[in-house]
C-alpha cells in the first residue's frame, strides 16, 4: 500500500469513527434553502425550551404560501414542538417558553395584541390521534364556525358544515348520519372529520402532527390525496415518519436532529441527494 493510499484509509477510518453526537455538535448553520419567496410564516432564530431543557436550538425556516413543507427526523428531535410554536400551542405548556420572532403574513404571534384563539382560527392543527369532541358530526363541524360567529343563519351554517365534510372528503359516508356522535365514525373517517373541523374555521395555514400515522393504507391514502387538494387552497405543515409519505405529498422537506434544523430542501433533492451528512444517515436508515 503506497503512502498516499494508507492515508486515504486513515482519512475514511477517522470519518468513519465520527459519531452522530460529534456531527451533531459541530453543526452550526441550517445548510440547503431554509428561505423562500412568497412567505407565509418566516420564524428566525427560534429556541424553546421546556424548564432548563433546550428543545429548539436557534431555528430559522420560511413557510411559503400555498406550500406543503414536511418536517422530518427522529424522534424527540423538536418536529412537533416546532409546529406548536406555529400556533402557538406551546402556551398551553406551562413550563415551555419559546423565544425567537415568529411572524405571520409580516405579523408577529408572539406580541401581546395577538389573541392565541384567534390566531389558532388562523393556524389550524390536526394532532396525530383523532380527537373529536364528544358531539354529532353536525356538532364537531359547526363548533369552531359558532363560537368565531362566522355564519349568520342555520342555512349558511348548515352550508358550511357540508362544504366543509366535502373538501375533507368524508361528506358522501356521513351524509345520512350527521346527527350520530362523531367517536362512532371509524379511526380514518375521525381524522377526516377532524380535518373538517379544522377547515370549517376558514385558516389560512393547516399543521399537520402525524396525521395519518394511527391510519390503515387505504385511509392513509385518502389523507394524502386530501393533503394535495387542500394544498391548492392552503399553507400545509406536515410532520410525518414516513418519509414515502414526505415524499408524495410535500414539496419542501425540513430535516431536525436534536432541536437543530439541519437541512431544508426540495423534496426531492433531500430524499436523493441530501447535503449533510445526518440527513444522509436518516435517509439511508443509517443511524446509531
Ligand atoms: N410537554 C413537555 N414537557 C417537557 N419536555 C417536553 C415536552 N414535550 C416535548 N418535550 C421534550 O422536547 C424534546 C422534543 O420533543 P418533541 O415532542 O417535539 O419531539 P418530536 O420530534 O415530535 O418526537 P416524536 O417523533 O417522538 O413525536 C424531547 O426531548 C421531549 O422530551
Ligand atoms: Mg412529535
């Protein structure tokens, strides 16, 4: 073996030898496109820590209009901790306190005039396990439009609740039976229903927590083919484990490793040619 041969061996060996904790540590600066243009949210510099917990190290990432943006990586990496800051669903937390600017359409979420109902009407948020309240159909649908007074007879109401069942695609199974409890419906027709009731408020931007992960294929499937209609009409946020699902339903994928974005990218580019070597290992199911 030749000099020059023995080094590269040892160059690859130290390579080699560098742990995920080294990377991890050493990584400063999102790498790839954590900007964009025609920005819906644009958050810069965003730490959050739960107590003395560090969850978030200094986050910067635009969201834009009409996007759907994936975020991706192991777990307990900050992914749904960093979707609740969107809405901010991190005030219901007592001990989380989250610091940064964090501004929607040029406005800041965090200011003391901004009403965090008003602005989760604004940001709507599909958790991963369906939740409806304890009501009819009708009930779960029409709850958010009520309280928001956004219609002003039952006919218009009763429009919107219908409109609204329709775009989450479950109006045609529930039609008959709009007065039975929501819990009735089964797991795929619950998150439609909840996708409903996101909907039926008029947001503008929809955060998506695993929406599909607790779903057989088939009611996966319909998930995602509602995810790619709404996507014309919203600014989606999705978190998701799979990443054939980040594949087939975002145009955007943002990589977190330990409370730091690593990468942001085209979907595509990051599941085929990731830049950072951590995005590489996740995505190659390397990792450990
Ligand atoms: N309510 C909480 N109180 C204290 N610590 C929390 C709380 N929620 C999250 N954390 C901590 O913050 C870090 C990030 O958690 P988070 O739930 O955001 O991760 P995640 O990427 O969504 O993980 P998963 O893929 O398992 O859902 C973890 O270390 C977690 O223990
Ligand atoms: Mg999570």
């Amino acid at each position: 073996m030749n000099t020059q041969t023995m080094k590269e061996n040892i160059n690859l060996t130290n390579m080699k030898e560098k742990s995920i904790a080294e990377i991890h540590a050493e990584h400063k600066q999102t790498i790839g496109e954590p900007f964009c243009d025609n920005v819906k949210f644009s958050t810069r510099n965003v730490d959050v820590f739960y107590a003395d917990n560090q969850a978030i190290y200094d986050v910067s990432l635009d969201i834009g209009k009409n996007e759907v943006i994936a975020l991706i990586g192991p777990s307990g990496c900050g992914k749904s901790t960093f979707l609740r800051c969107l809405n901010r669903m991190n005030d219901t937390i007592d001990i989380c306190k989250v610091t940064g600017d964090l501004e929607l359409d040029g406005t800041n979420i965090y200011s003391k005039n901004q009403d965090p109902v008003l602005l989760r009407a604004r940001v709507g948020m599909v958790f991963q396990k369906p939740n409806p309240f304890p009501k009819s159909i009708y009930d779960n649908v029409a709850y958010g439009p009520r309280i928001h007074g956004l219609t002003k007879n039952k006919a218009e109401l009763d429009e919107l609740v219908e409109d609204s069942l329709r775009k989450a695609g479950l109006f045609e199974e529930v039609k008959d039976r709009l007065n039975s409890p929501g819990t009735g419906l089964s797991g795929g027709q619950q998150q439609r229903l909840c996708i409903a009731r996101t909907i039926a408020v008029q947001p503008e931007v929809i955060l998506m927590d695993e929406p599909a992960s607790a779903l057989d294929p088939i009611a996966t499937a319909k998930i995602e083919e509602l995810i790619s209609d709404l996507s014309k009409n919203y600014t989606i946020v999705i978190v998701t484990h799979s990443m054939q699902q980040a594949a087939r339903v975002s145009q955007r994928t943002a990589y977190f490793h330990l409370g730091k974005l690593i990468e942001v990218g085209e979907t595509n580019q990051i599941f085929t040619h990731p830049r950072h070597e951590l995005t590489e290992r996740y995505i190659t199911g390397r990792f450990g």
